[in-house]
C-alpha cells in the first residue's frame, strides 16, 4: 500500500490516503489531490508512523519528488468533472 | 425442406412449411410444420407464439401469452408490458397473475407501473413505482406511497483515524487528506456541480481517548469546495475540547 506524502504551508506534512474504489492509480490521485504546483512524493505505508501523538510535529523531506500538483490539483481554478477510459480527468474551470 | 412462396402465381410449394388458407378474419398466419407461429391482426398487431392477442389500442407485438411491446395512438408513448394491455380505456390482464409496465413516454418520461395480481381480462390498476423525468430527475416509491425525486448521496467514505490511516470502504473518493489531528479532507474522484451540498459526518471512538461528547464540524480555515471538504473531529469533556482521531469516521455527502 502507498501513500502520498506533500509539504502544508504551515511547514508539517500532509498525508493522502488513496481509497481502490476510484479505480484511479496513485499518480492520477497525486495530480488531482495534491494541491497545484506544490511537489509530492509517493512513499510506502510503512514509512508513515503509525504513532501519532506528535502528529502536528511531523516534517518530510521532499528533495526528490516524484511530482507535482496538477492545474486541476486542490486551490486551482480547475475541478475534474469526469474520466476518460484512458485515466485521463476531463477538467473544467471552476464557475461558481 | 425450403418452403418457396411464388409471388407470380401465389403456388406454395412444400409440405409442411407456409400455408395460405382463405378465410374472412383479416388475419395472416405463418405455420410451420403445421402449427401457427406468428399471427397478423386485421389491426396490424402482431403476435409471436401465441395466435391469441389481447384487445390492444395502437400497435403492439406480443410474444407468447403475456409479453408484449406495443405503442399506444393516444399518447404516441411506448409500452414494454408483462401480462398488461391496454384496450383504449383501460388496462387489463392479459393472463391471470401480476402485471408490470415500463413506458417511455415522447415527451421524454421513463416509468415503471406495477398492477396487483388480477384475473384475465379484469381492469387492472396501475401504480408508479419509479420514474426517469426529461429534466434526468430520478423517482421512486419505494413505500413512501407516491414517487418523489430521490436525493442521491454523491460521496461517502467510512475510514480509521488512528493509528496509520485506513479507508475502510468509500464511493466517489479517491482520498483523505491527513491534515493533522483529527483533520481531514475527503477529496472526490469527481466534482460536484458546485459547492451547496450538504456534508453530514458522524464519529465514534473506541480507542484510548476519553470524551463525554465527540463532533465533526466544519473549520472554516479548511476546504469547501465542488472538489473536497475539510473537517475537523473534536473531542468534549466538560469545557475543554480538542481534535483528535477517531476510530469510525463517517462521512456522507448530498447533492
């Protein structure tokens, strides 16, 4: 199992949790989830402690990461309002 | 053997393939080895495996005793009925036993009508049980005693806050976010169509924490948007209140 790991702007570390039924692989999460332009990195569960009662005193460091938020990604003026057969979003811009 | 039908001189040829039979009915039937297989009404209805048809008003096709696809004349909509026919005024049974209906209207209305077990040829009546409207609204019944546009939940997921994160099930979520203690962000594989819904969320823990009362409530300094929706799980015991991971977080979304 994998989880996504990316920076907060408060300078901790916010963890996604991808769920199988989406159907969605991790990158495509990744793109989607992770807010635009702020760099991820996709790690193994493992690697997230499991102890969290200093969980607001987490950090990562995220030198080399496998990518970034996508201009449909969370705080963009974009949203994903489908997907093709190909795991492709079908993006909008936002209207309301 | 092939049965040939000579359009020249009317001649058939073959035994026990078309037979012609002059008669005054109107009806034209096709036989094979002897038995009626398909009849044509003097009304231009038409039945498979069955020579017996019941009284339609419009067109229709039926197959063996009750099945039947017809188009009524007076509302132009179509009908694929088990066991139901309608003769102009009514409907009626067409075998003894429970009747349903699904029509599509030409103005764009899909609908399901049931009818209680009635006898052969009594009136039967209809009752909707669902329906599909031209505006893509979906009804149903389902004992609430009409049908009333149903509501759908639009994004759910159930998952354990302690510990390391786990999505135990979830629909229309392609992830949590783990914010921090006791914040979270549900984001949806697809969007919602904007931002109005409503989010209702339940908590239970069962782990080492304590509280008399524990809520999910929104922060006003997370997400609301047609894309996720962030909330904070707070704990309550006398006047004091601090987030922390629940074991059970339930959140449903309704649009």
């Amino acid at each position: 199992m994998k989880r996504i790991i990316y920076p907060t702007p408060e300078g901790g570390v916010a963890i996604l949790i991808p769920t199988v039924e989406c159907g969605l692989t991790i990158e495509a999460i990744a793109l989607k989830d992770v807010p635009a332009g702020v760099p991820f990195q996709i790690v193994d569960v493992t690697d997230i402690p499991s102890d969290r009662t200093f969980r607001a005193a987490w950090e990562a460091d995220i030198t080399n990461p496998d990518g970034t938020g996508a201009n449909y990604g969370a705080g963009s003026s974009n949203e994903v309002i489908g997907w093709n057969e190909d795991g492709s979003p079908i993006v909008k811009e936002v209207t309301e | 053997m092939t049965t040939t039908i000579n359009a020249d001189d009317g001649v058939i040829s073959g035994s026990a393939g078309l037979k012609s039979t002059p008669d005054s009915s109107g009806e034209l039937a096709l036989q094979t080895n002897g038995v009626t297989k398909v009849t044509v009404t003097a009304a231009g209805n038409v039945g498979i495996g069955t020579s017996s048809l019941a009284a339609w008003q419009g067109t229709g096709l039926q197959i063996s005793d009750r099945s039947a696809l017809f188009q009524l004349t007076i509302n132009n909509a179509t009908y694929l009925a088990n066991n139901l026919a309608y003769d102009g005024t009514n409907w009626r049974y067409i075998v003894t036993g429970a009747g349903l209906v699904y029509s599509v209207g030409a103005s764009g209305i899909a609908s399901v009508f049931r009818a209680a077990s009635g006898t052969a040829g009594a009136i039967a009546t209809l009752v909707e049980s669902t329906r599909a409207d031209a505006s893509g609204n979906f009804y149903f019944d389902s004992g609430y005693g009409s049908v009333a546009t149903a509501y759908g939940c639009r994004a759910w997921v159930n998952f354990n806050g302690t510990g390391t994160v786990a999505i135990r099930a979830s629909g229309n979520v392609s992830s949590i976010t783990d914010n921090g203690t006791g914040n979270y962000t549900v984001n949806f594989t697809t969007a919602m169509p904007d931002a109005n819904y409503a989010f209702v969320g339940t908590i239970s823990n069962t782990g080492s924490a304590s509280y008399n009362t524990a809520a999910i409530s929104a922060n006003g300094t997370l997400t609301r948007t047609t894309s996720a929706y962030g909330f904070t799980c707070t704990g309550i015991t006398g006047t004091t209140n601090a987030a922390f991971d629940p074991n059970f977080v339930n959140v449903s979304i309704f649009r």
